[in-house]
C-alpha cells in the first residue's frame, strides 16, 4: 500500500493483510466530476511569486493575480465618482445642547457625564489664564547643589532665596544638607507675572533631631528651629543560626553591614564555618536613634554575641573614636594582623642574600627595601617604646622601636628623624621621613624585624597584641556591659 504525502508516494508503515476467510475491499470508480475536482483542488492557485519565477506554477499564479486585479477594477465604481451614503440630518435645539454635552472634549476635562461640562453661549473666553493665590511647592535637594539655586529653580526669587539661605546656615552649615532632602514650600501672590512668588513659608529637615521653619513676617523672613525628640535606646537582635548565619541575622532584622561587622568580630575568636553550629544563638546590640516622628536611625555594632550552650562568645566594642577594638566581657582585647608596610612605596629588595649595590659582595639583607619619594612620612609598624633614635653607622639615621614580646623594628635611612628616644608611640603615628642617609644608593626606608634579638622577615610574620582593661577603665567598661546587657531584645 502507499501513501500520499506532500512529496509524492511513500509506502505504508506496514503491509495489507487479509483476514482469513474475507474478501478485500474494493473501492467504487470515482465518477469524472468528482477526478475533476479532486485535480482542481490540487492545483496551487497562489504560489509564492518571489520563487520559481518563469516556472508553469508562477505563470498560474500571475495570472491569478492579474485576474482578481482586473476583477476589482471592473466592479470599483470608480476613482472620480464619490461613494453615496446616508447623511444624518443636522441637530439642532435641545438635541444640539445634548450631544454637545455629550461631546469628548467635556469627558477629557474631567465631567463624568459631560453635562456640566460643555460650554454655552453665556460663556466669554478669558484673556489670560488667572493664578493661584498661592502655590504649594515641594523640592528635592540634590547631590552637589546648593542652597539658594534650587530654590531659585523652584521659583523663589533671588532675593528671598539669599535671604532663606544665610538665616538656614545659622541653624545648620549648608554643606551638611543631606541629597535627597525634601524642602516644602509655600509661595505667594505676586502683583504681575513678570517678577517671582514671594516665599510665604519653607520647612525641611535639617537633621535627624532638628526641623527648621521658615514663615514670612511682613518684608521679612524669621527662622524658627523645631527640635525633634530622639531615643538613643539601643536594638537587639537575638535568633537561631540556622543553615546561614548571615541569612538567619538578615532575616531577623540586622543590616548587612552590621552582620559583616559582627561575622568579622567572632571571626577573630572562633571559626565561623566550622565552630557555628545551627542551633547557637547569635546576639546583636546596635546603636539605634527613633525619632518623635517615627523615623528610625540604625547605627554600628557595639556588642556581639553568640551562644553555643557550652561556651559563651561576648564582645563589647570599646576604645576612643576611631581607634575602637573588640573587648570581651571580662575587659581582655585581642587584636590579630600582619605586619603592614611602614611606608606607601615599591619593594625593592626583600629577606635574605644579596649582592650588596655598593660593596658588590654577597651578603645577608637583614631586612626590606621599600622605595619611596624623598620626604614621604615613615610610620610605626605597631604601637612601641622609641629605644634608638639617631645615627647609626651604615643605616644613617635610624630609629629601634620595643615592642614587647621580644619584638623590635627599625628604620634606616631617614632624612629626618620626629622621635625622642623614650616616648611610647602608637601604630601609624609618624616616627621620620624618607631619605638616603648612610650607605644607601637613593631614597628609601631599610626596615627590619627583630624576634630576641634575630633578624626575621617582617612579610611572614603575624602578631596579636592583648590588651588588658584596669582600674576607672575597667569600671567604666563594666558599666557599659550591664547596660547593654539590660537591653530587651527587640524591645523599644
């Protein structure tokens, strides 16, 4: 058997079969006009006239298309004579009123109906649009723009404007206006249209805890700041781990950058990844301002927590601004690192054999070479006990500092030395300049490391420093403690 597809004949799947004992079936002959249908039915009338151009199959289809083409010329009535149709007879009277009420122009001014709307014979056109006798007005101060030019843009004069400015830098420097502030105005009449509004009011936030006012008092503008009542209440945080530490604290409130500062605070401690366990509590403390007005002010971490059952994690952060450190709750800090380059430039030469660049002999380099410009400050690697300072053979000036531990550096070369022998200095403050003092080929800082007294490489050596908290310090630390611990979790 075969079968007929869009290519021609292809044989059936599968054979005929004959049951046994039954005659096939035989089809009727089809009569002519049913074989003349089927052959026009297989005729494509519309062929794609783009392809197979000059075959037989697009000479039917053109000529189809010139026949249907011909066709419609002969029935169109014609490209000169108009089209008749049924026109409506003119309204007029109360049925004109109606459907000019009805109209889309009273439906676009905002009638639901459009019966008050539309306009009637009473009504007179106006020579020019009135104004407002005031005008609401609200400003969006923006990144790097000033005070007086946004007022000026949102249509204040340039009087007016000067004037609000220097009565609102009395209350708040107008640098310290935050981006995104938003400044409500209320301008007033003005007697024509060629001179600005006079300002009749302004009030915008100035800061978190300050509102300033300004009102119109005959030709003068008069300030008045309104204070904004402030709880400095801290917020804690309480909740389980869970798979995620920082998913668990995000969800149950933390902002992300208290959640990184508490992970690198625990971090010092113990292993994040492999000490925490899912069921453990983490505790968070931040500083946190709510206003009067219901806006809320979340600020750093200052304690951080964890629970385990079995052992106890609690840090508090203490110290003078900016020089803050993680203590735990017993007045022990602890603070790990690596030691830091001494000065901002490009190692030159590292730890170990050299060729001397002068004497031109192998010999031991006992410290690192940093190349920096001339007169570049040197800092303290880590807080210390100034034991040298001054000439020292070769290394030219030079400045020894004790760190404790049997920890020592020094720092050769200098151009100039601005330390005493016996001062204590603390980590970063500067102790010289550089320069190319001694046996030295340029400018440079020579920096060594001494643990009892044997030149080590500073690059492979880390440190942890412990502090201990004592006396009115350690009362005062105490204090802060209880006071955080007193802190109701989630409570206000």
């Amino acid at each position: 058997m075969f079968l007929r597809s869009d290519h021609g004949l292809d044989q059936a799947g599968g054979t005929a079969t004959l049951s046994f004992g039954r005659a096939a079936f035989v089809p009727a002959m089809p009569s002519t006009l049913d074989r003349l249908r089927a052959a026009i039915a297989r005729i494509d009338w519309a062929p794609d006239l783009g392809s197979q151009i000059g075959s037989a199959d697009w000479w039917r289809g053109a000529a189809t298309c010139t026949a249907l083409i011909a066709t419609t010329c002969l029935l169109s009535p014609g490209f000169d004579r108009p089209v008749l149709g049924d026109v409506p007879p003119p309204l007029s009277g109360s049925e004109w009123d109606e459907a000019r009420a009805q109209s889309i122009a009273p439906l676009a001014w905002g009638a639901a109906t459009g019966r008050h709307m539309a306009a009637n014979d009473m009504v007179a056109p106006l020579a020019e649009r009135p104004e407002r006798p005031i005008q609401d007005v609200v400003l969006t101060f923006g990144q790097g723009d000033s005070f007086a030019r946004a007022l000026e843009r949102a249509g204040v004069s340039r009087a007016d404007a000067g004037d609000a400015a220097q009565l609102v830098s009395g209350a708040i420097a107008l640098g310290d206006i935050r981006p995104g502030t938003r400044i409500d105005m209320t301008l007033g009449r003005r007697p024509d249209r060629t001179v600005a509004r006079p300002l009749e009011k302004l009030a915008f936030r100035a800061k978190f805890d300050l509102k300033v006012l300004l009102n119109r008092n005959g030709d003068t503008l008069a300030l008045t700041r309104q204070a904004i009542a402030v709880d400095h209440t801290p917020l804690r945080i309480q909740g389980l781990v869970g798979s995620s530490l920082y998913r668990s604290a995000r969800a149950a409130g933390a902002p992300a950058k208290a959640v990184e500062a508490y992970i690198k605070a625990i971090a010092s401690r113990i292993s994040i990844g492999r000490d925490v366990g899912s069921a453990d509590t983490f505790d968070f403390v931040l500083k946190q301002a709510r206003a009067a007005t219901g806006e809320v002010q979340l600020g750093e971490l200052m304690y951080a927590g964890l629970d385990q059952g079995r052992k106890k994690i609690q840090l508090v952060k203490w110290g003078d601004q900016g020089r803050e450190q993680w203590f735990e709750a017993n007045g022990v800090g602890e603070r790990r690192g690596t030691m830091g380059m001494p000065v901002a430039g490009r190692l030159t030469s590292g730890f170990g054999i050299r060729i001397h660049p002068i004497l031109r002999t192998a010999r031991m380099h006992k410290g690192l070479d940093i190349a920096a410009a001339y007169g570049s400050p040197i800092y303290a690697a880590m807080d210390g006990v100034v034991a040298l300072a001054g000439r020292n053979g070769g290394y030219g000036n030079f400045v020894k500092l004790m760190h404790g531990g049997g920890m020592a550096t020094g720092y050769g070369h200098m151009s100039r030395i601005a330390v005493r022998p016996g001062t204590r200095v603390a980590r970063g403050q500067v102790i010289g300049y550089v320069g190319s003092t001694g046996m030295s080929t340029g400018p440079h800082l020579h920096y060594e490391l001494w643990k009892n007294g044997v030149a080590i490489n500073p690059r492979s050596v880390s440190f942890t420093t412990m502090a201990q908290l004592s006396g009115a310090t350690l009362k005062a630390f105490k204090a802060r403690v209880a006071s955080l611990m007193s802190v109701r979790p989630g409570g206000r």
